[in-house]
C-alpha cells in the first residue's frame, strides 16, 4: 500500500529522489525461553496443558491447600450433589477448568437443597476456608485437554487406556455424578488416579473415559 506522500509523488513527477536508507544493523535473534520457565508466568498462548498424575494435576496435591494464586476474588466456586445427596464442592481452575474439591467445606453442614439458592451462602465461606488452608480432598477432570503424561483424558478410548497402562480392574457403581451408572476403571500402578468410563456392559467393549478422578495414593 503506497503512502500519501508516494501517491502525491506519482500525481506531481515533482519529488526529488529518496535518499538511501542507512544498512540496518544486523539482527541478533533472541534467545529461546528457557524450558524450565514458570509456566504462570508464560503468556497464554505459551502455556503447556495441565498434567495429571497421580494425586496431583501441576502444582494443585491432593491433601494439600490449594496454592494461593488460584484464590483470588474472581475464583470460582462449584458445588454439587452426588451419589444420593452427598456434598461435593470447591473451585473450577484453569481453562478448561479441573473442578478442585476440598475435603470438607461449608455445604457439609447445610441441608439439601437446590445448589443456586445455597450458593450465596457457601461459596464465600468456601473461599475463606481454603484461603485458609483447608485441603484438596480430591479433583475432578471433565474436560477434554487435561491429560496425563501418556495423553490419556476425557475423551480416551478403553483402547487407549489400555495401550498406555496395561489391564484395568473394572467396578460398575450405581448413579455417581448423573443418572447414568458408572464404569470405574483403575490400575493398580496408578495409585490415586481413577477413569471413569461411558459404560460398561458385560459383554461389551467399555466406553471412552468420560471422567477422571484423582484422589490420594
């Protein structure tokens, strides 16, 4: 795209003739970002995705306090109810988000009830209680893009699992997290780590992973 002063120029022939541009100094690239970087640190776009390993995904340990960087003003709390009304809650963190739940909270000491009207009530509570030290009791995983260091995660096939780990011992469980019956696959070589599958009829090749849960070794 021509300049004002080219096309005004090229309209009068009347401009004398430019001056050569200095040489430009020669470039030095930059060097490339150490590898060993604070990953909170990197901007978005250079940041590795979250990875899961037994008891811990990153820096969030199960029986530890969430590190306080994730507690800010804006974080976000979640609670629900499973497994025939038992309290779940903690805090979405990340993008995608791992559902962070501490091992008692608030919603321990409240009746039952539609999760909207109690969390008003709770989630500063909550909030005041991990800021405090209270501890990951264990993480949920429902998103895809969250994965292991062999690429397993939401969204794996039963193929796949095993691939990457070997034989599974699988415990189907009534209604857990929603009204479907779950497929509870573990290994023993990954304490603290449980894949949750999308159905496993006898006879049956089991589901792709539709959660993975990560509890204490």
């Amino acid at each position: 795209m021509k300049t004002p002063v080219a096309l005004a120029c090229l309209a009068t022939l009347s401009c004398a003739a430019p001056r050569p541009s200095p040489r430009p100094e020669p470039r030095i690239p930059e060097a490339p970002a150490s590898a060993s970087a604070d990953p909170a640190k990197l901007p978005p776009a250079q940041r590795v995705a979250a990875r899961v390993r037994p008891g811990a995904v990153d820096d969030i340990v199960v029986g530890s306090a969430i590190p306080s960087r994730y507690l800010g003003d804006d974080a976000r709390y979640h609670a629900r109810w499973v497994a025939d009304a038992q309290p779940l809650e903690g805090f979405l963190i990340g993008t995608p988000p791992i559902w962070v739940t501490l091992e008692k909270g608030p919603m321990a000491d409240v009746d039952p009830g539609p999760i909207e009207s109690l969390t008003p009530m709770l989630a500063p509570k909550a909030l005041a209680a991990a800021r405090a030290g209270a501890p990951v009791g264990g993480i949920v995983i429902e998103h895809a893009g969250i994965v292991t260091a062999e690429g397993i995660g939401v969204g794996s096939s039963w193929e796949a699992l095993r691939g990457a780990y070997g034989e599974f011992e699988l415990l189907r469980n009534p209604e857990w997290f929603d009204s479907q019956p779950t497929c509870d696959a573990h290994n023993k070589s990954l304490p603290g780590l449980r894949f949750l599958l999308d159905g496993c009829k006898p006879g049956d090749t089991p589901g792709p992973v539709k959660r993975v849960l990560v509890e204490k070794p």
